[in-house]
C-alpha cells in the first residue's frame, strides 16, 4: 500500500480543528487568512525583467463571525473526543448532543 503524502482539509475542518486547539465551546468561528505582498523583479536575462508580486502566507487563524458562512463553525456543534488507551471518550456541548437526540426521535 503506498504512503499517504498529503492531507488535505476544508476550510470547515480547518476551523473545527482551529477551535479545538482553543478549547472554544460556543460562538461562531470563521477562517482567516493574512496575506502579504512583495514586489520584485524577474526574468530570464537582463533584458526580459518585469516586476512581479510575491504573496506570502502570513498567518492563519479563526476571529469571531457575525454569520455563519461557508468558513465559519459554530463552536458548539463541535464534538470533543478524548483517546486514553484503546478507550474513546466523547465529549459533545449540550447543542450538538440536544440536536443528536432529536434526530434520532424523529427517525424512529
């Protein structure tokens, strides 16, 4: 079996993991991305320079969101779990549990 080399996340996960890191248990999060901007000049010989910009990634983090959008997460659908051993401990917030068991009434 080949070797993963690559993982790739959404913007939801990448947020969700984000506000674990934090501990956050309520608000809405969304992702936010700095970016920078360098001029410089390129080109193959000295007589085919032309200015170019250089847009670094400066940092990566999550702020408070008025509304959900497609890069926020509300913080308190986010499902906690614990691992100690080969025992799984699941920690959801009383929201994400409220809409679980509801759910599950209406399927039966």
């Amino acid at each position: 079996m080949a070797e993963v080399e690559r993982f790739s996340f959404t913007y939801k996960e990448v947020v969700e993991a984000l506000i674990k890191q934090q501990g956050l248990k309520d608000g809405e999060w969304a992702l936010s991305i700095q970016f920078g901007i360098n001029a410089v000049n390129v080109g193959q010989d000295s007589q085919s320079i032309m200015p170019a910009a250089i847009v670094p990634v400066i940092n990566i983090s999550i702020e408070k969101a008025e509304t959900p959008t497609n890069l926020s997460v509300d913080a308190s659908t986010v499902v906690y779990a614990e691992v100690k051993g080969d025992q799984v401990k699941i920690a959801a917030t009383k929201k994400k549990a409220a809409k679980t068991r509801s759910k599950k009434k209406s399927c039966s």
